[in-house]
C-alpha cells in the first residue's frame, strides 16, 4: 500500500514538473540599458562604469541604467547617514574622481 501511494504521488509532482526556457533576446553591449526611472534600483545595470572618471553626464546615465528616482554621490573618505532608498543609486569614488562602486539603496 504505502509503495503504491509513494508511486501515485511521485506520479503527480512528475506531472507539476516542467521546463522554463528564457526568451532569447538580442542586445547590444554598447547601447546602455534604459529603465523607466522612479523605480526600484537596479545596480546590476550600471556596473560596467566601474573604473570611468565621474562627470555629470555620466551621473544622470547611471541613473537612468539603473532606473533609480535620485543619485547619491559618494566622495572619498565621507560618511554616509544609514537611511535607505530602494530608489536610490549610490556612486562612490576615490581622489583620482574614479568610480569604485555603484549601489543601491
């Protein structure tokens, strides 16, 4: 009895089983990524600006890439208050104005 019930549930999870694929897309490396800012932050998007020197302009893409609503520059050797933003991209640099992180939050 209890191998026939181990059978007809075995049965049934094979039945809830599948597989997922992800819908192949096309994208080009060089064409940033837009996201409809005011949205939750997404850091993963603007990583590849690691290691470029800060600039205005490049402030308001990282924004955009990562579909965060406000930046926050994070100037060497400062302290950050501990509030956090879901909407909110943080850059950090060093004295040389080189980007060496991007987060969230």
């Amino acid at each position: 009895m209890r191998i026939a019930l181990a059978f007809a549930m075995s049965l049934c999870l094979a039945a809830c089983t599948g597989s997922y694929s992800a819908p192949e897309t096309s994208v080009d490396p060089a064409e940033p990524i837009k996201r409809p800012l005011g949205m939750t932050c997404d850091a993963s998007f603007a990583q590849h600006h690691v290691g470029e020197k800060v600039t205005q302009e490049l402030g308001l893409v990282i924004r955009e890439e990562t579909g965060a609503k406000s930046l926050r520059w994070g100037p060497p050797n400062s302290a950050w208050t501990m509030d956090y933003s879901e909407t909110r991209v943080n850059v950090r640099y060093d004295e040389t104005m080189t980007i060496t992180a991007i987060t969230c939050g």
